[in-house]
C-alpha cells in the first residue's frame, strides 16, 4: 500500500524538477547594447556599440579598435533584407557598399544550446537586487566551434558571451545600454 503512494509522489517530483529547466529563447525585437571584443593572440580590441532591430531586420554597429599600433574607428549598417552592407570611414569620408549574403539570425539562445545553471548576479538577500540568469553552452553550427552564453532569465536579453575559435578564444562582453 506504501508502494502506491510513493510512486505518484515520485514521479510529480520528477515532473516538477525537469519542469523548472528553461527554454532557449529569443530576445526583444529591438535592443541597444556595447559589446567588446578581445582576440588574446592577436592584440585585437574592439569596442562597439550596436543597434538591433529584428522587425526591419538591421544592425548597425559602431566599432572603435585598436590592432597592434593601428587604431580604428568605423560605422557598418546592414540591411539584411536588401542584402547590403554600408561600411563608413569617417576619417577619410568614404563609404564602401558591399553585398550581404549572410541571412539574418534572430539575437537569443540557440534551440541546440545546452542548459547548464542558473544564478543570481548581484544580492539574492533583498527582493528586486539581484538579476536571475541562465547560462548556456554549445556548438556553433556555422563554424562548429564552442560557445558560452548567459542571458537573462526573464526577457532573454544577452549579457556575456563567449566564443572559443582555432586561432584562441573570442571574448565577446555584451550589457544593455537602454
């Protein structure tokens, strides 16, 4: 008679535990963020700003660097849905137009991506401090190399990621900016 009872009570426990796992998610259609790139191997630094927007389906990324003793500053707009991608040169007035081939990919986790914890950044010991996150692992499919990934857990929006390719390891920090 025992046994009855413990069988339900086992199994709604395991339902309720592989319940709690999130989902990969997509983030908001519209976002403004900074992102910093470091390449370790290559003294590559490059400090953007980027405004996405899912519904037009355009990026524009202002990218200021510096490689070795060279430093940079450009302006790239890409218009996926025409297919073009305007790089400017401010410092000697030229625009370069090219065509863009690559289709446009919705900012979010990956449906392939692996859960691997939740956290709390900041205080979890005063209601409203602390900022709840999942994080993430897998393989890019385009390139198969490895990433590491952590957005928010409520409104999906990005905060690190961490992509790993042959020639070392990319840095790539994101923090919302509005």
């Amino acid at each position: 008679m025992k046994i009855l009872f413990v069988i339900p009570v086992c199994l709604s426990l395991i339902l309720s535990s592989s319940a709690q796992k999130p989902e990969p998610c997509k983030s908001p259609p519209l976002l403004e963020g900074a992102l910093t790139v470091l390449v370790p191997g290559h003294h590559l630094r490059v400090f953007e700003k980027f405004s996405y927007d899912a519904y037009g389906q355009n990026i524009r990324v202002l990218a200021a660097g510096k490689e070795g003793n060279q430093t940079f500053f450009v302006d790239r707009l890409l218009l996926f849905r025409e297919g073009v991608n305007y790089e400017i040169h401010y410092h000697n007035h030229t625009c370069i137009k090219t065509a863009l081939k690559e289709p446009f990919e919705h900012l979010g986790v990956p449906h392939d991506a692996h859960f691997l914890h939740q956290m709390v950044l900041g205080s979890s010991s005063i209601p409203g401090q602390g900022l709840l996150v999942n994080n993430w692992n897998g393989t890019a499919q385009t390139t198969k190399e490895p990433y590491l990934l952590t957005y928010t857990a409520f409104g999906c929006v990005p905060l690190y990621i961490l992509e790993f390719t042959q020639q070392g390891e990319i840095d790539v920090m994101t923090r919302l900016v509005k």
